[in-house]
C-alpha cells in the first residue's frame, strides 16, 4: 500500500492538475471510491483501481484458493511478492502513469464492459476470446504508455512466473494458479512452458 500512495508531500491533485483530477474524482464515486482515497494516489495506482471491477462482498477467488490450501495442510508458495508486482508499474515514468490515468477515467465506461466480456469468456475457458479483448483494450491504443503498461502488468510477469514455476513442476504434483490473461498468447505462459520442454493439455 505505500507504494501506492505518495509519501512525499504531492498528491494527484498536484502533479495531475485540476481538470483530470477532477475527472478522476467524479469517476473514482461511481467506482466506490472516496476522494480520500484518490487524492493521495499515485496515478498508475488509481489508473489500475478504476480498471478493475467495483468492490463487492464475498471471498476473491485467489483467496478462496489459498483459504482452501492452507486448510488442507498444502504448501503454499507464491510466483511474485507484492512488491514485484507493483513495484515494476510504480516504476513507469510519471508521464506514462498520468497518460494511463487519462485514458482510464476517458473509457471508464468501455472497461467495466470489456470486463463483463472478459468474465463471460474466462467462465467459457475461451482463452481466444480473451486474447482479442486485450488486444482491443483502450490500453493497447493508448501509444507507448498502454504497451508499457501491458508489457509490464502482463509479458514482464509471464516470463517471472513459468521461471519461478519451473522447480515446483518439475517435483511434480503442482497445483498453479495464475490469472487467466497470463496464460494464452506467444508470449504467454503456456506457451513459455511448451518452449521449456512441458507438455501443455487441456484437461476440463
């Protein structure tokens, strides 16, 4: 959570001006979140909120699947630790971070839908579809700052994960989950293992 937040004195108001700021106030209410909340955000991290579904109650899958882990006495490893993941996008440059930010609060409206779609080809186990909805994703259309930002929330953290994998596969018995963006494509994880030498099959 520090990372996310300045803790320097600035705030988004500050280095994002007036009129996006406001923007992303309005937005930010219609999303659950208070402007507490916004004003001591870094852009890339109200850029990922906003990109994200609402909050809503219940147990998150991820959590779901640790919970169900730890209770039967499994080991329990992770792929990347928190820092890796937001880290490496608290490490865009301010600019790019206050280009996806504008972009963000600009097709607000297109992300919750492309979310909806995104839900309805991952209970379809269509990782096709998904491929083409990240592809026409306003972040792939946003120039350099929309390709980093999949190149460093997405690629960057594929090559991480199937190395990090690797040993735990190769003892056998492994259960890993991933999100299910990371798995399809030429750079995607199951790919990556098939280059490492893994059989990859579909088995549900």
């Amino acid at each position: 959570m520090q990372v996310l937040f300045f803790g320097d004195g600035r705030t988004l108001r500050g280095v994002a001006g007036e009129p996006l700021y406001a923007q992303t106030v309005a937005v930010a209410e219609r999303h659950g979140l208070p402007e507490a909340v916004v004003r001591m955000s870094k852009p890339i991290a109200m850029a990922y909120m906003l990109s994200m579904p609402p909050q809503q109650s219940g147990e998150v899958l991820d959590m779901a699947l640790y919970s169900r882990a730890l209770r039967e006495r499994k080991e329990v490893c992770g792929l990347e630790t928190p820092q890796e993941q937001i880290g490496s996008l608290d490490a865009l440059p301010l600019e790019q971070q206050l280009d996806l930010l504008r972009m963000t609060v600009e097709h607000y409206d297109e992300l919750q839908e492309m979310l909806d779609d995104l839900l309805e080809a991952y209970l379809s186990r269509d990782l096709g579809a998904l491929v083409a909805l990240a592809r026409r994703s306003p972040w792939e259309e946003s120039g350099e700052a929309g390709r980093e930002f999949i190149r460093v929330l997405v690629l960057q953290r594929n090559r991480l994960m199937a190395e990090r994998m690797a040993p735990y596969l190769e003892r056998g018995g492994a259960f890993v989950a991933v999100g299910a963006l990371h798995l399809p494509g030429e750079a995607g994880i199951l790919r990556l293992l098939e280059r490492r030498g893994w059989k990859v099959t579909k088995v549900w």
